[in-house]
C-alpha cells in the first residue's frame, strides 16, 4: 500500500490576550461581556487565547498587561478605562509599554465609531507594539469593541504577519 499525499500542515495558532479594565465587573457587581466577545472573535480568526484578565481601572491595567506581555502573545486586546472618567486610565498605562504607535488604528476605530455614535470621539485608547506583540485599547461597551473587532478583522493578520516578519503586501 502507497501512502497518499501527506495532508496539507495547519500553521499553528497564534496566542493572545484578553484585559477587562472595569472596576465593577472586577467586583462582581455585573458579568463582563467584552471578554468574551473578544475571546471568540480572536479564537474563531486562529488565536488561542493565554490569559484573560478583569482588572479595576487604575495600577491593575498596567499590572495586568505586563503579565500579558510576559507570554508574549501575537495581540492583546484591552477594552474599557479608553474615557473620561476619573478612573479612565487605561491609556496611561498602556502607553508607556509601547515601543512603536500605530495611530492610524485608533483613527480608523474613532472614525468608523464616530459613524455610530459621537461618543467615539473621546476614547483615549492607543494601539502599538511591544515586541511581535500588538496591543490596542478598545472602548468598555459590548457595542464599542464589537464595532472595533469589525475593523480589525481585515487587518489583524496583517499585523501579525509583518510583526513575525513576513513582508507580504
């Protein structure tokens, strides 16, 4: 008997991480549900997802990412703390662990939410690399960061890609 052809190899999946910056969901005071809808997003487009972490607003953010960065997955997504409230500070500890911006992220997800709600135009959040790791900040509501994982879909791999590496246009 002849063997057949070897079956085409998958590549393996890349790894990421999921942040909830929410005090009240850190407490228990409501289930998150951005957690969740990010972690299906990334397993359905090839991620496996190594830690997911709800966190309060504040010093656990940063905590919390460099855990995250620790693994060094492909992307982490962080939503909520991107506003104006006065524990909103996920943007200040992200961007200190950021070695390159990508602002043209943040642009298209302002701009894309600004054609759903005017409201998109104060989240604060920042996109950029630490490593091959790519991090963006999306917004705290369901709505917000299904509207941003839209956006990202036709690019994340890209991202990826160019972050292994690969220099495919």
């Amino acid at each position: 008997m002849t063997a057949g052809p070897a079956a085409p190899q998958q590549p393996p999946r890349r790894t990421a991480g999921v942040l909830i910056a929410s005090t009240r969901a850190a407490r228990g005071e409501y289930e998150d549900e951005c957690g969740p809808l990010a972690s299906d997003w990334l397993y359905a487009l090839g991620f496996d997802v190594v830690l997911a972490e709800v966190v309060p607003d504040g010093d656990g953010v940063g905590e919390s990412l460099r855990r995250m960065l620790a693994l060094e997955p492909a992307v982490i997504l962080t939503s909520g703390g991107t506003g104006l409230s006065p524990d909103d500070h996920t943007p200040e500890q992200t961007l200190p662990l950021l070695e390159r911006e990508v602002p043209g992220i943040m642009e298209a997800l302002r701009a894309d939410g600004r054609t759903k709600t005017p409201m998109a135009a104060i989240s604060r959040g920042y996109a950029g690399t630490v490593g091959r790791t790519f991090i963006v900040n999306l917004p705290g509501s369901p709505g917000a960061v299904a509207d941003g994982l839209a956006v990202l879909e036709p690019i994340i791999g890209h991202i990826c890609g160019q972050l292994e590496g690969h220099h495919g246009h």
